[in-house]
C-alpha cells in the first residue's frame, strides 16, 4: 500500500451553519471561508485551510451542518454521512453546540484501501462519487459512505476519500490555523491502529481509553484543544 494516505480534514458538526461559524469565530479567532452545498446529502459547509510548510499535504477543517433548504438525493432509507441523521448526535449539537465528531483520510487508491479494511473486518461502506459546485468550477471526489452513515469506532476510524484532479485546500486562503496533532483514544485501539498501518497512514496517536478524538490546533485566539464527545 502505498504510504503517501495522509490526514485530509477534520469534520466539526453544528446544529446549523450559522451556529458552526459562530463557534469557529468565538474559539479559534477566524471566521471560515466559503464551503458549498452536497445534493446528495443534504448537507453544506464552510472550510477553512490548515496552513503549513509548502510541502506539507493539503488539510482543511470544515464546519458542517444538514441544510434545512435542501431534501438529499441521496433516496431513504440511506442517511447522510457522519451519523447527521442520529438523533442522539442532534440532540447533543442542540444541546452543546458544535463539536469535532470525525475525520476524513485522504488515500491514493479507494477501492484498495477499502480491501484492505475489508481484509480486517471493517465494512467502511462502498466507494461513492460526489460533487459540489464552486467558483472555479466542479469539484469532484469518490468516498467512503455507508448506507447507515454511521463512522463507525465513535467516530475514530476515518472516513476515505480520493480527491480528483483539484484539492479544496490549494485554492483556500490563509488562515492562521495549523493542526499540530490528532490523537485517537478508543477501546478497540490495537484494532484502530492496524486500520491505520493497513493504508499507511502514520503520524496520528492512538492510544486506550474512553472513545474521543482530540485535535490540538494553534489558532489566531492560542492554542486550542478540540474535542469529540464520548
């Protein structure tokens, strides 16, 4: 497999976009780009880039949240990606507001990768192609979705992507934001850390314990710790 799967984005969820904006301006001191919407999900976003050395592979966060104006493509009983249909994960964004909930890879190979896992016992779910418009034009990437959109391991075990010939980071401003490290703790943590070997991804801490990411960021406002829940 080849080693160059790397971290591509870390996914914060809101109740609502307008919500996830607020919370981004308030804790991390910058207000998030321009994002799009996702037809096949109903859903939409806002993204702001990880800065970094120029060889560094490109990283973003993104700020995500259902879009009350739009019925997903996407035909019941399938749900949206990254559990947005779990009641339980609503009820917790209306309650505390915005919170990281998961993380997306970035693999040279998707189908490879998910044999890989398929080889462990993990059932990421199929290879899926979406889009969204942009200024510049359609970006295009294939990913990993469930047909329950669940994360699976409480969020730890990313989600895959395989970006096509354009990258959102590369046409994203600077923002002030570098991601210096992403832990995992998690019960099944032998099981998570073979998943990551398995399509070469290193550089992400995992350790034992109660399920929570962890991503430590320096941030316009200092550091800052972010925090799923568990």
């Amino acid at each position: 497999m080849s080693p160059s799967a790397a971290i591509d984005h870390l996914v914060v969820a809101a109740r609502t976009l307008a919500e996830g904006v607020a919370w981004c301006e308030q804790t991390l001191g910058v207000t998030p780009g321009p994002g799009g919407a996702h037809a096949l999900f109903g859903t939409h976003n806002r993204l702001l880039r990880f800065d970094g050395a120029p060889q560094d592979p490109p990283a973003y966060l993104e700020i995500i949240a259902v879009d009350p104006a739009a019925t997903p493509t996407r035909t019941a009983p399938r749900k949206r990606w990254f559990d947005l249909d779990d009641a339980v994960l609503r009820q917790h964004l209306a309650d505390h507001g915005p919170q990281l909930i998961h993380w997306v890879a970035r693999v040279p190979d998707l189908e490879a990768s998910l044999r890989a896992w398929a080889a462990l016992g993990l059932a990421r779910g199929p290879a899926i192609a979406a889009s969204r418009p942009t200024p510049v034009g359609l970006l295009q990437w294939r990913l990993s979705v469930r047909d329950d959109g669940q994360r699976l391991l409480d969020g730890c075990l990313p989600t895959l992507i395989e970006w096509g010939d354009t990258h959102p980071a590369r046409g994203m401003a600077a923002s002030g934001l570098r991601l210096d490290r992403l832990a995992l703790q998690h019960p099944q943590h032998e099981r998570l850390a073979q998943a990551l070997a398995a399509i070469g991804l290193n550089g992400v801490a995992v350790t034992a314990g109660a399920p929570r990411l962890t991503a430590t960021l320096d941030t316009p406002n200092g550091p800052r710790a972010l925090h799923s829940y568990g």
